[in-house]
C-alpha cells in the first residue's frame, strides 16, 4: 500500500524541525557529492514564520520532507529550494507531491514571478517538467549576485566561476507565466527526449570536471596547441 502523506504550509509550529531538515539537507548534498545552497536553521524558521515554505509528515507525524521559496531580483523570479526527503521515504513520489504543492504555493504568492531551478538530476528534471518548466540556459536565470553568492557552499563551486556563471554542473529549468508551454506539452518532451537529456547531461559533466580532475597533473602549456573542439565553444555558451 502506497504511503500516505500530509503536506502543509508550514508556520511557527514546525520552527522545531529546523535543524533536522539543515541536517539532512548537509547530508544529502554530501551523498550526492554535488551541493545546494547552505542555510542554517534561523533562515528556514524564517520561511517557516513567512509562510513561504512546505512541509510534509506521515498520517504518524513523523517529519518526511521540505521546501522553500526564495525570491530574486525584486520578486520578478522565484526559486523552489532546498528540497529535501527523508531517507526512508525517498523513490516513493513524496518529492513530486512536495514540488507540486510549492510549485502552486510560489503561483499563488508571486503570480508574476519566473519560476526556476536548477539541478542535476533527472528525476527532479522529470517532475519539473510535469509542471511546465523547460530546460534554458544560464543567461534566462536571474542575475541577483546573491543568488550566485548561494552556490559558494555547493562543490562546484569553482567550476561554475570558471565558465562565467554560464554553465555548470546543473541543469537549469524554467517556467514563465507569461510565456511557457502546457503541462502536457513539456511532459510529452521530456519523455520523447529523456535519454538524450541523461547522455547531454552525464557528457556535460564528464566535460566539465576534467580539468579539475587532471589539474594537479597537467602543466600549462605556451604557445599553440591542439584546435579547440566543438564542444569546447559548446561547454562555455
């Protein structure tokens, strides 16, 4: 029998389940070995106290899941951040009941805002797309410098500033109200083209951690070298 859960707009009743969801956030990252935005436990009771955040529990109220909304460059773009599940509770649909309910939460709240995220993994690519988000690139994200600051936590860190905030591990999705694609029209392409998204991103990454990988073992070179490749022009759209 599938698990049932309740998933709320969170407010100061929940302040306590703070740090746990810090930790686990922390945790998660490190399993993945890629990173998200660090905050501390006074930033989400702050969401919590806003009304800005969701949270989800068991009919047992047992704590199983989060998240937040962020918003950038005077509230003309939002983020859904910090999503997070409890290791018990993962692969069974809870994160896609969670993205929902913020998603139409941060619909609501700011109903002219650009909705964004990034991320690298297919699973949340797949459940983005089911809301009507589209892949795009770096340049259609906000430039807020405190959304960037963000990304000092996360270990790439390095590789996102190497490519000029252009390109990263990450893919980033997007969704406009004023200019987007039916639910279905997005859910239909990412099934159509789902493989070819994992292969583009296992190669983007490959691509991208490479020079980081080998620069203890490479030694800068002068003069001319080998031809640059297309995806060297590629890589730093």
């Amino acid at each position: 029998m599938e698990q049932e859960f309740n998933i709320l707009i969170a407010d100061d009743s929940h302040q306590d389940f703070a740090q746990i969801i810090c930790d686990e956030m922390e945790s998660s990252a490190k399993a993945r070995g890629t990173g998200i935005a660090k905050r501390s436990p006074d930033y989400i009771k702050q969401k919590m106290r806003e009304g800005k955040a969701v949270i989800a529990f068991t009919n047992d109220g047992i704590w199983a899941g989060f998240c937040y909304i962020e918003t950038w460059s005077h509230g003309e773009y939002v983020a859904n951040s910090g999503l997070i599940v409890a290791p018990s509770f993962r692969k069974g649909g809870l994160a896609k009941q969670i993205k929902k309910k913020i998603f139409n939460l941060s619909r609501q709240t700011y109903p002219d805002a650009k909705i964004f995220g990034l991320t690298t993994g297919l699973a949340v690519m797949k459940i983005n797309s089911e809301l009507g988000y589209e892949p795009v690139t770096y340049s259609e994200l906000t430039q807020d410098e405190a959304f960037w600051a963000g990304c000092k936590s996360c270990v790439n860190y390095e590789i996102l500033m190497s490519k000029e905030r252009k390109n990263c591990m990450c893919t980033a999705m997007l969704y406009d109200p004023k200019d987007h694609y039916e639910p279905e029209e997005t859910t239909e392409d990412f099934k159509q083209h789902s493989k070819l998204y994992e292969r583009f991103m296992k190669l983007k990454q490959s691509k991208l951690l490479k020079p980081f990988l080998k620069k203890e073992n490479q030694k800068e070179t002068n003069g001319a070298g080998k031809p640059k490749s297309l995806f060297h022009y590629f890589f730093n759209l």
